[in-house]
C-alpha cells in the first residue's frame, strides 16, 4: 500500500494531464444529476446524455416524476437498459423527496441512500458535484485503476471507497473520482491497460503487468 504523499504525487501528476475532468453526465438542478446518475448504472453516460434530454423535457422536477406512469417513464428511458426497475425506482425516488424533503434533494449520505434506487455512488456524485461536499465515487474505472495502482486490495466497492478515504484527504476525494475515471476511458482501461501509452507509466505500481482486473 503506497503512503499518502505517493498516491498524492500519482494523482497530482493525472490532474495535470486531465485537467478538464467533470462529472460527464447532463445536468440542471440537482434533482436532475441524481435522475442521470441512476439511469447511468449498466449504461454510458453518453446514452444517458441523450436520454435525458428528452426525460428532461417532459419531467424536469421531482414533483412531475413523482406524478407520472410508469409505463411513460419506463419509455422515456428504455435505452438505457433496466428500464423497469429504474422507472420505479425514478418514480418511487421523487415521491419520498417530495414527501420526505419538501421536494429537494438532501444533502447528507445518510437521507440520499435511504432513497429507492440511490447506493453510495450515486449519494457521492450528488453530495460532490451539488453540494461541495467530499465524496469518493467508486464506479468500474475508480475500481479497476484504484486496484492496479495498489491504492486497495479489496473487490467490495464500499470497501474500496473506505480504503480510498483513509489514503487521500478528503479535499482530493471528489476531484480523484472524476480523474480517474477520465483515466480509465482514455488509457488504464479494461480488459488490459494501454500501459505503452500511458503518460504516467514510470510512476505506476503496475507498469509492465497486465492484468485482467
């Protein structure tokens, strides 16, 4: 397990070079970033993108979701795969904001994943992007890169944002998600890394080992 100070410096050297990184999903409030960032399990953030301009459209708000049909939402959003489970959830969502919290998105973890359909990923993307508040976002490619990079040794993804939390300082939590990520997409990614075309290569844990991870 590298020090604090030595994964700071890997990090340091990635923001240089992704120094664009954001949250890539479409957004307008932050009812809208937690409605994509569901959508966006098992699918790309580019489908979501093209998905929600429509759903946007016609239920920009809580209060519209949480007064539709099912069947109206589960068209709204079918290409982006668990149409019907993510429709009620959408649905079953808005009304507890509505009826729990007035209409607005809460802003500690704790009220967010007691949400239908919200895990600690989603809460961490709103708590972040929305609401400034430090958050470790764990998707695949925070997974993948966080485990060849020797930050964590775990599989589980709570566990690997507890391990994420403890190495780097809460200022660098939000920041490292969106980083990484945009990391994962371009080079580090899966299957194998493109490690020969990695500009990071030297100061890598991994270099020179592929792995199926």
């Amino acid at each position: 397990m590298p020090t604090t100070s030595e994964a700071e410096d890997l990090l340091d050297r990635l923001e240089q070079i992704y120094p664009e990184a954001k949250c890539a999903l479409h957004y307008g409030s932050a009812w809208q970033l937690l409605v994509a960032t569901i959508l966006s399990a098992q699918c790309t953030d580019k489908r979501v993108n093209l998905v929600t301009q429509d759903l946007f459209r016609q239920l920009p708000t809580a209060e519209k979701m949480a007064a539709a049909r099912q069947e109206d939402v589960e068209e709204l959003i079918r290409s982006t795969g668990f149409y019907r489970n993510k429709a009620k959830h959408l649905i079953a969502c808005a009304q507890v904001v509505q009826t729990k919290h007035a209409g607005k998105v809460p802003a500690q973890l704790t009220d967010l994943v007691a949400l239908p359909g919200v895990g600690r990923k989603t809460a961490n993307v709103v708590l972040g992007n929305i609401f400034g508040i430090p958050g470790m976002v764990v998707d695949t490619h925070v997974k993948r890169l966080s485990r060849r990079f020797g930050w964590t040794q775990q599989s589980d993804p709570v566990k690997i944002e507890q391990d994420l939390c403890l190495l780097l300082p809460p200022t660098r939590w939000t920041q490292c998600g969106h980083t990484l990520i945009e990391h994962g997409r371009a080079c580090c990614k899966a299957p194998v890394p493109n490690c020969g075309h990695c500009q990071i290569q030297e100061f890598c844990p991994r270099v020179g080992v592929v792995r199926k991870d």
